[in-house]
C-alpha cells in the first residue's frame, strides 16, 4: 500500500484523497491519503520528513516552487516553469501535471484554444504551466501579472506569450484565472488589475466583454470571478475537473503507467457520477 499526500498551506478542505483513492481503486492499486497543511514560515524545516513518511507527494498552494530546492532530479517542464506538483520520494523527482490536466480539462469541456485570445491572471506555479500549455498548443497568450519581475523573468526563460503591464479593455476568447483571489481567506472577491490609462479596479469590465471564464479555483465551486462571469451570461468553468486529471497524471507518473486522453475522461465521468 502506497502513503500519498497533498502539501499546502491550507488544504482541509481539499478534494484530492477522494480523487485518488477513486484512480487507485480504478488501477486496482491502493494507497493510503493524507492532507498536510504547512504554514509558509515552517515548510523548510518540515520538508525534509515528507520523503520518509510518503512514497510520493502532490505539493499544491504556496509551495510549487520551494519544493525544487529539496528535491534532486527535475523532471519534463519543471526546470522551465520553476513549478512542481508532484514528488516521488525515492530519487527526489519532481514533475509537474498542472499544464497537462488544464488542458485536459477544457477538452472534456469541448473548449477549443487552438487560435484563439486567451488572457491569463496570474504567473505562479499553476499559471506559469497553464500559460505554457496554452501556448504550446496554439493559443494566442495574454498574461497579466502584478509581480512584473516574476513575469519578466518568465518571459525570458519561456517567450511565446504577451505581457500585459496594464490590461487594455478589449474583448478575449476566454479568461483564466490562476491567481488564487477568491479562496482561502479572499472568498467573494476579483482579481484587481491596472488598465491602460492608468485607473485600478476589478477584472469586470474584461469579464463582461470576455468569450468565456475559467476559474482554476474549485472550493468554492462558483468563484465571485465566475459568477460574474455568469452575470454576463458568459460560460464558466471551475478547476475541478483540473484537479481530477492532473491528479490522473500524477498517478500514473507515481505508478509507472501510461496515460490516456481517453481513459482520463472516461474516469472523469465515472468519477462525477460519484459525486
């Protein structure tokens, strides 16, 4: 029996023991899931015991990036995007599914990005992968991101993409939202952005004007971004179905097995009808 965890600083609430004791199940394997919360201040000093009490560990909100510090083989994109989401302990390798299951996620939704407008809040861990997905698969890439040097420095390292320094109001295919505004402690509140001409306020007038909205934020199920989104009658996607199929990644990285376009969204259904 394998010992899995999520690592974050606030995960109570997560849904990722249920979606992976589901996976395991599916693979006729089993595994045991735990949910560790680490406050920022202390996640040096504890990383260390993960390697020994886990056989293999997803890192999730703030630590994606001080995780590759502890760790001795990068592998895939991880290096590129300074961003890890799952671990093995033996070898210390780190990988990242984010970009991936973001992907996989708008294809279930019959959301196609090949060509289109695509405007990105946010250069975190989880941005920064779903920015390189969008554009490796042809999107045209927009990124809005408050830490201009953060976002600079991705630039260099990675291109392919647009920065925004100030958001023009003008209308996108689809916007995403990876900046975590709207969860743990910022519930019912919008991303704020500076626009051209230098006036500061929430991404609404983008929202109203927008294609659709994705919201990589799944508790609470219907952000304030999307239910804005909604009051403008655009279509709205939360970051559940991001959630299951980078954890249907990450499981099949951890245990040596192929993945599947197919099969990730054949579970997805069955997993929903579990719901």
């Amino acid at each position: 029996m394998m010992r899995l965890a999520v690592v974050g600083e606030h995960v109570e609430n997560s849904h990722s023991p249920e979606i992976h004791g589901f996976l395991f199940n599916k693979f006729n394997k089993t595994c045991t899931y735990e949910k560790v919360s680490i406050s920022q201040d202390r996640f040096h000093e504890c990383a260390e015991e993960l390697f020994s009490r886990f056989d293999a560990f997803n890192v999730t909100v703030p630590f994606k990036q001080a995780i590759l510090p502890h760790l001795q083989s990068l592998q895939g994109n991880v290096e590129l995007l300074l961003s890890a989401n799952t671990v093995i302990s033996d070898g210390r390798e780190g990988y990242s599914t984010d970009g991936g299951g973001f992907l996989l996620m708008l294809s279930a939704a019959g959301l196609e990005v090949r060509g289109k407008r695509i405007l990105v809040l946010g250069a975190g861990g989880a941005g920064r992968s779903v920015v390189f997905a969008l554009c490796n698969a042809g999107a045209e890439v927009f990124v809005y991101e408050k830490d201009v040097f953060r976002l600079e420095t991705f630039r260099r390292r990675m291109g392919m993409f647009t920065i925004c320094r100030q958001l023009p109001l003008r209308p996108f295919d689809l916007i995403v939202n990876c900046t975590g505004i709207g969860m743990h402690g910022t519930e019912g509140m919008l991303p704020t952005a500076e626009y051209e001409g230098g006036s500061t306020g929430s991404v609404e007038p983008l929202l109203s004007l927008c294609g659709g909205a994705v919201d990589l934020i799944y508790e609470p199920a219907r952000s304030e971004f999307l239910r804005v989104a909604e009051k403008y009658k655009k279509p709205t996607l939360n970051g559940e179905a991001m959630l299951f199929f980078q954890a249907y990644l990450a499981d099949c990285i951890i245990l040596g097995r192929y993945s599947s376009p197919g099969e990730a969204c054949t579970l997805w259904e069955k997993y929903r009808e579990t719901l």
